[in-house]
C-alpha cells in the first residue's frame, strides 16, 4: 500500500533557522554571510551589531551550529534526489517530500525504499514473481492463502511449494510495511513517549562490574534518563558489564493486539476481521514489528538518548571549562610553584610577574628524606631572594603536606614580606609539560620544572596558561571519553575562542598559543607576531602589527579590537575598534577635548548621549558600547582573586567527621551535583539536591567551577573514599543524599595531574536527582562571555 506524504513548501537554511532563533531571515542572511566571509563568533558579536541586528553571542554560536547541520542535510538530500532520479523512481509527490525533510532522519526514512542494499529475502522473492501473490492478498483478504499461492509456484526460483509463495509473499510485505515513512515517524515519537530503558546484569560479570551495580536491574522512561546516568549504562554495556535494552511498560506490553503491531496494522488500514487470509496477514504484521522493525527502533531509540546524552554532556564540560578559564587571575606577581611529590621530592620554580622562569630547584621534605627544616629553610630563601608574592602548590600526591610546608614558610618570612599560598589544580599540567610547546619554550628543563611552571602561571592567570593545554585534558567534564570527540572538540574550541576575546590580549605580553586563539589568526600568524615583536621589539600601536607577515587587513579587521597595546594612542588599549576611532575623534571634537581626556571621565561620558554620534555604518549599539568602553579601557571582566582556606588538622580523608563545616574550591559541576575540593586529596560530592534550600534543577544555577564555597561535611564512605557534602548548613548526618554521592570520572583521586585520563569510572546512580527530569535546558556552548557576564551581576547585585 502506498505511503501517504504529506509535503510543505521548502524553506531556504536562512529561513529555518530565522524561525527557529525568532529572529528576521535578514539578520540571520547577513550573520551566515560574514560567517562565509571567514568572520569569527566574537567579530561577528561585537564589531558588526548594525549588520545582523544585534544578533547576541548565543544566537551567533546556535546559527552557526544550525547553518552545519542544515547545509549536511542539504547535502544528502542532493545525493539522495540525485540516487532516486537515477533510478527512474522520483516522483513529483516523492521530489516535494524530499525537500521539505527537515531532519536528516525524515530524509533517510523517505529515501529507505530507495536506498540501494544487500541482497534481501524480499527481493528474492519478487524476481521469483511473488510481489502479485502479496498485493492480491493484502488487497482482497477474502482470498485463501494456501489456494491463491498454487498459482506462483516458481520451481526454477526455488519456489515448490504454496507455503515458499507465502513466505516469499510475508517478505515483501514486510520490507514494504517497515519502509513507510510516515509510520516510522508515527512509532519513533510514540515509542520516545512510553518505552523505557532497561539495564541488566550480564551473567557472571556481578564481581568485576561492581562499579556499575546500581544498574544491575534498572528500569526508567527512555525519554527521562539524565544525561549522566545514560552514559553510565551505555559504558557499563561497551565494557560488557550490562545489557542495555529498550522495553515497553507491563501493562502496554501486554496488551492484545501489542500497541506496536497495532500500529503497522493501522498504517496498511488493515483490520482482523475474520476473512481468509486475516490470520496470515495478522502474522505478517506481527512479524514486520518484530523482525523488521523493533530492533531497528530500540538501536535507533537508545542511539538516540546517546545522542542527547552526549550533547548534554558536552555542554556540561563547555560551562565547567568556560568557567575554569575565566577564573579570577592573581595577576602579575612574582610566583614560586611547588609541584609536590613523595619520594621523588617537591619539584620548585620561581617565575616573575610575567611569568619568566627565575630559578629552579628540587627539595625533599617529605618521606623518604624527611628533610623538613631543609626544606623550608630552601624555600624561604629563595621568597626572600625573589621577593615572591604568591606560592601556588599543585593538588597532586602530597599536596596537602606541601601545603603545610608552604604555611611555614610563610611564617619564616613574615618579617621580610607579606605571601599568600594557594592550592591550584594541576589538571592537564603533565599534558602540556610533555608537550612541543613546553619543549621549545624549555629545552633544557625537565618536564617536571615544567609542570611546575605552569602549575605558577596558571595561579597568575589562568586563561593565558590554560589555552596552552588541549582543552580535553582540564578535566572538567562529565563522561568526556564517551561522547562525540570531534563534537567536544569543536565546542571546547568555540569557548576557549569566548572567553579569550571577552578578556582580550596585551600583545606584548601573550604567547603565540593565547594569540592564536584570537578573532581572526591561527597558529602561523601568531608565531610571526610573536618572532616579530623579538625581533623589533614591543609594538608601539595597532597599526604596527600590520607590518607583521601574513597578517593582513582582513586578518587586521577580525582580530585588531581584541588586541591590546598600551602605546602612543590611548585607544589602542580598549576594545573600541580602530575602524570605528574617528567616532571617538568626533566626540572628543564635540566637546573640545582630547581623545586622551575623554577616557575614564565616567561622569562626563554618563551624560552623552550616543545618537548625535551615530552615522550609516555605526549605529545606537555601536556608539553605545564605545562610550561604555571609554568609562573603563581594557578592563578586564574577570572576578577579583581570592582563595579558599583549607582547615588546619584536615588533610586526609580520615580526618573528615560528620557534621564538620569546611571552606572549598568548586573543581567541577555536573548535572548531578558539585564536586568540591576540601583539602584531602579526593574531591567530595555535594548532590543537587543539597546546594540551596531551593529546588535546583540546573547545578550550574548555583555554583561554577572555581568558586570558592562553604560545605558541611555529611557521610564519609572510606572503602569507596565517598565524600558526601552540603552546602545546606542546617541539614544532619542523615539527610545525606542515596543517590550519585558517588566518586565518578569527575571526581578523580588526588594524585594524577592529567585529568584527561581520568574517565575510567562510572557515574553514580541519581536517586535523588528526579529521574524523570530530563535533559537540562542547558544554554548554547559558545556564550560564556554574556553567562560570564550575567553570573557577577547577579553575585554582586548589580543591575546588567
């Protein structure tokens, strides 16, 4: 029986996604233009408001990621009307179909009957003539099966008997059946709405898959899973511990005739009615659902909660990184980094305020030398000698005895100068020790005088240091190893990109990986622009980088406004554009002033009004944004430093009581809660449920990674080195949380810098996490310069 299509009229990408942003076809033609042009996100945002009509960094990020997809699907559909046509098989109701897929599954599922295959029973069975025996039966089920199928005996196709033309006959019908469009439209969204995913113990694996025992007879609604908790099943099936299966409830189950067959029966308008051939057709339907179709929807089903899974996930990671990298900087001070370690001793680098490698030594406090008043003594030293400010000590093995050393040393030279010590996260800090990078900048230094650098500037400032490390091996993820690799890739990407061109960059202080990172250059240009500022010495204004190779003016254009050079012209150190500097020429001549006077005269520039100053290429937004620049040039939009203080007397995960209040550093946030650093080389969990006395369904609502927090300590598990915390100060003992306190891929165990590597857990099962919640409306992955943004307004109270 034929399938009915239902075509609408095709719309062009720009008008889809228009509909989909709620914004003008206009702004959204005008936004993929400057995208095709080679303009960045953060240009695009900032330096051309006038052409796409205020289109914000979010919109931008989700139009760009729409404009992929849609142009991929436009793609297929070309190769597949091309195919069709090929065939001599299109017709103008199919053509009409084809184009007005909107998803790339409605056009695979148009295009089934068509697509070329494997040999089939189906296709068999019509070359030996059967596809009439089939169309006469399901269109006259008055006829006898057994009588009308003695007359397609087909010896030569192998054919003999009246019951080879009937299965023959089944194979066709049933292809035909499990090809129909819009049934399989019908059955998806009904199957998403009431199927559950179901997980068992595979046989025998109970021991070795312990870690996934919260799953071993585990059953909820398909559609309502967490992200954390489907990639937990769907690991625990890849490492052969689970089976992994779509189900429906008992009570659909059992219905009579089953809801899915029903289904395939209604889509051929076929009812059992007693007839001749109903019983045989009864048995096609049923078998078309569960040979041809069920396993085909629950693989399509589960990949499906992958899929969003994954997307969720990365989004998770995109926010925990955006944060990570827009952490307050403690700024240009001389820095001594200690990366700890037991036997092979605290590996000791001093930097100044711009992160240049002063000196470099080894102590050895700890076991097996014990050599603590050495030590100390050594280190003071060397504070005295450099005169540092800041002791950042790595979170790895012996942290925290490090950090006590690093307290006594503090005292020592209390008389001489004021220090203030901090425990930093050495995530990826092994990864970039290791690295290319890391070698040509340090020769001839040990890759763990490396790791120690970094370990200091990442405490000057985080960003200018993080962008040096592959954004997956920070470590703030939730299940980054299961997901989509070159999906996480590309979204890391895009943040970093956010957050470097919402700071900006002194370019003659940057190293080339910060630069490249900038609106407009890549890798080569950045290292001309650094080898040029060696070579000349540190540029004097904007203009002077034009003089650097490859870097023309397009490349000038995307990337001059986010470069900062404190020179001969005062502008040259904002975000004002140098295309757009003669509007600040036209106010200062307004008001008879210099350009110079203007900047910072926040009273004076409050009063001005932007409209006498706008023209026909820049408009409100434009001039608005510039005199709100000139108030504060160049500033810098991250938090103030601060630092949490870890208790005296807690360092180990055995000195944790219940009921103990502890101040902590938030390391990363997922959907099921916050993990937070207290000091004892294992990161405890605070669930969801216990962040606020409010109900919270985003935990990213409440805390970012970075924060500094006060936490109550709940139930400490020691053989599973469990860490359960509150930041609800009023809750007992027993209102821990039962669901995801658990050590997860997030939480990793002090001790291994390389965050990347740590994934190979399982998430805790979110008992208390509202199973049905769903997926989190979790914000687009490129906007953290407006989330960076929103979030201090609301922490500080301030109007945006």
């Amino acid at each position: 029986m034929s399938t009915t299509l239902t075509p609408s009229a095709p719309r062009s990408v720009e008008q889809l996604i228009a509909q989909e942003l709620n914004v003008a076809t206009a702004q959204v033609s005008a936004a993929v233009a400057l995208l095709d042009e080679g303009a960045t996100v953060p240009f695009i945002a900032r330096y051309r408001k006038e052409v796409t009509g205020n289109l914000d960094d979010t919109q931008l990020r989700n139009l760009e990621e729409r404009l992929r997809y849609l142009r991929e699907l436009n793609e297929r559909r070309d190769a597949i009307l091309k195919s069709i046509a090929e065939q001599d098989k299109l017709t103008p109701e199919l053509d009409a179909a084809l184009r007005a897929a909107d998803t790339k599954t409605r056009l695979e599922d148009l295009y089934l009957p068509y697509k070329p295959k494997r040999r089939t029973r189906a296709q068999t069975a019509r070359e030996a003539g059967l596809e009439p025996l089939a169309d006469a039966l399901l269109t006259d089920p008055t006829l006898d099966p057994e009588a009308t199928a003695a007359g397609y005996l087909n010896p030569e196709h192998k054919v003999e008997s009246a019951k080879d033309a009937l299965d023959g006959a089944k194979q066709i019908l049933m292809e035909r059946f499990a090809e129909n469009a819009d049934l399989l439209t019908r059955m998806r969204t009904w199957l998403w709405e009431q199927a559950d995913i179901v997980a068992t113990l595979v046989e025998g694996k109970d021991k070795d898959g312990i870690k996934f025992s919260d799953y071993f007879d585990h059953r909820e609604k398909i559609s309502g899973i967490p992200s954390h908790r489907a990639l937990a099943l769907l690991r625990g099936r890849n490492e052969g511990v689970l089976h992994v299966s779509m189900g429906l409830p008992e009570a659909l189950e059992s219905q009579q005739p089953h809801p899915c067959e029903a289904m395939v029966a209604h889509s051929i308008d076929w009812k059992h009615q007693q007839r001749a051939a109903d019983n045989w057709l009864q048995e096609t339907v049923r078998w078309t659902w569960k040979i041809k179709l069920a396993t085909h929807l629950e693989t399509e089903m589960i990949g499906r909660v992958r899929e969003l899974a994954e997307e969720e996930a990365i989004q998770v990671f995109a926010r925990n990184l955006g944060a990570l990298l827009l952490a307050p900087p403690a700024g240009a001070r001389t820095t001594m980094g200690l990366d700890p370690g037991l036997r092979t001793g605290v590996k000791v680098v001093v930097v100044d305020d711009t992160g240049k490698l002063l000196e470099y030594t080894t102590v050895f406090p700890h076991q097996p030398r014990n050599q603590w008043d050495a030590s100390a003594a050594a280190l003071a030293a060397l504070c005295i000698k450099h005169k540092v400010d800041l002791i950042a000590i790595g979170n790895g093995t012996a942290s925290r005895e490090t950090d006590k050393l690093a307290a006594e040393v503090v005292k020592k030279v209390a008389e001489h100068t004021r220090i203030t010590k901090i425990v930093v996260s050495e995530a990826g800090a092994s990864v970039y020790s290791a690295s290319e990078l890391a070698a040509r900048e340090f020769p001839d230094l040990d890759v763990s005088y490396r790791g120690a650098v970094s370990i200091a500037r990442r405490l000057q400032d985080p960003l200018a240091e993080l962008v040096k490390i592959d954004p997956k091996s920070i470590g703030v993820g939730q299940y980054q190893h299961d997901v989509s690799q070159v999906k996480l890739a590309r979204s890391l990407d895009a943040v970093v990109e956010d957050c470097v061109n919402a700071v900006g960059v002194d370019v003659n202080m940057a190293s080339a990986p910060l630069l490249a990172r900038i609106s407009g250059l890549n890798t080569t240009i950045a290292g001309n622009i650094v080898a040029y500022r060696e070579k000349n010495g540190a540029f004097a204004n904007r203009e002077a980088l034009k003089q650097v190779p490859r870097l023309g003016d397009k490349t000038f254009e995307q990337a001059a406004g986010f470069l900062r050079i404190r020179g001969d012209n005062p502008l040259d150190a904002s975000s004002v554009h140098p295309e757009a500097y003669a509007v600040v020429e036209r106010i200062a001549g307004a008001h008879e002033r210099a350009v110079k006077d203007l900047i910072g005269d926040i009273g004076f520039l409050k009063k001005l009004k932007p409209e006498p100053f706008t023209d026909d290429r820049f408009g409100l937004a434009t001039v608005t944004d510039i005199l709100a620049e000139l108030e504060k040039p160049g500033r810098d939009p991250r938090p103030e430093f601060k630092a949490a203080e870890f208790m005296e007397g807690v360092e180990e995960i055995t000195d944790l009581k219940p009921g103990m209040i502890l101040e902590g550093t938030v390391t990363n946030v997922t959907n099921f809660g916050a993990f937070v650093d207290v000091g004892v080389h294992q990161d405890g969990l605070v669930h969801v449920s216990a962040l606020s006395e409010k109900f919270v369904k985003d935990a990213h609502e409440v805390v970012s990674p970075g924060d500094i927090v006060k936490v109550k300590v709940l139930e400490v598990d020691l053989p599973r080195r469990r860490i359960s915390l509150t930041m609800r100060l009023d809750d007992r003992h027993d209102d821990a949380p039962r669901g995801d306190g658990g050590r997860s891929q997030n939480a990793p165990a002090r001790g291994g810098r390389n965050s990347g590597n740590a994934g190979k857990g399982t998430g805790a099962r979110g008992g208390n996490n509202g199973g049905g919640r769903g997926r989190t409306e979790a914000p687009a992955n490129g906007t953290f310069a407006s989330l960076f943004a929103k979030a201090q307004q609301e922490k500080q109270g301030k109007k945006g």
